[in-house]
C-alpha cells in the first residue's frame, strides 16, 4: 500500500474548499520567502508565509506577505494570550506538513488563523504547496476563504 504525499494531501485538502491549485515543483528547496520569489522570479510580497505560533499551548496561523514580519505582540492582541515559536513537533501536529512546506490552508484541523492585510496589494500570490520545494498560486481574494482567516494588521 503505498502512502499519500503531502502534496496529494494538500491537493485532496483544496479539492474540498473547491479550488484545484497547479502545483509548481523545483529541483531546489523553496523553503524560505527569498528562495520561492527567486524561484518564481515575483516580488517577494507575493509570497504568502505559513507561520505556526502558540498562544498558551495552541497553535495560530499567521498568514503574511513574505516582505512582512509578525509582531508578535499584536498577535497576542489578538489571540488574547502569549506568543511564542512554535516547535516542528507542534507544526507537524496541527497541520500535517513539515515547516518550509506548510500551505495556507488544507492542515489536519481548522486554526484559528490571522492574515496579513499586505498580502492583498496583489491580485496573485504564491503559497507552499505541502513540502518545502513546491508551490501553487492564488488569487488573493479567496485567501480569507480558503484559510478561514481574519484579516487584520499584526506585522512590524
């Protein structure tokens, strides 16, 4: 029996929110926000970052453009609790993807999920498509949808 990939995961993930994202592979890590606009030859704004945090023990997706930074007390603002990194264990638990791989949406549970308002100067945006070397686009006016986010400010 063979075993399904993360990006099968993903694809079967936005399959079920309605949206069939192609999904572009690289011979190279796209792991950071830099390597996937090299990559892809876009601005770096256009790279959405999937960033898990905890706020007192649970996990939170911020969402944002990848020329942005999270405050993370803002974050706490809004979460109303602590911040603090999230481990790859705690990563991997509540998404079902490693870090540098993590997509905007399709994780084993719903998160309680900001986004970053900067990310919609763009029409197209990119996102990581299940593993750290692959990436699909959107229209960034299905983000708030698809990732069932709120969009707010909390960058520096």
């Amino acid at each position: 029996m063979s075993r399904i990939t993360a990006n099968e995961r993903f694809s079967s993930a936005a399959a079920l929110l309605g949206v069939e994202p192609e999904i572009v592979r690289f011979p190279e890590d796209t792991r950071t926000a830099i390597q996937a606009a090299t990559a892809l030859d876009c601005e770096l704004g256009q790279i959405i970052k999937s960033l898990i945090f905890e706020c007192d023990g649970q996990p939170v997706l911020a969402l944002t453009a990848g020329d942005q930074q999270v405050d993370t007390e803002a974050l706490g603002l809004l979460c109303g609790g602590n911040i603090g990194k999230a481990d790859a264990e705690l990563v991997r638990t509540a998404t079902g993807f490693s870090i540098g791989g993590v997509p905007p949406f399709g994780h084993l549970k719903q998160l309680s999920c900001f986004v970053d308002q900067s990310i919609y100067r763009y029409e197209i945006a990119w996102g990581a498509a299940g593993t750290p070397d692959t990436v699909f686009a959107l229209q960034t006016a299905q983000l708030e949808r698809l990732s069932g986010g709120e969009i707010t400010e909390f960058v520096k």
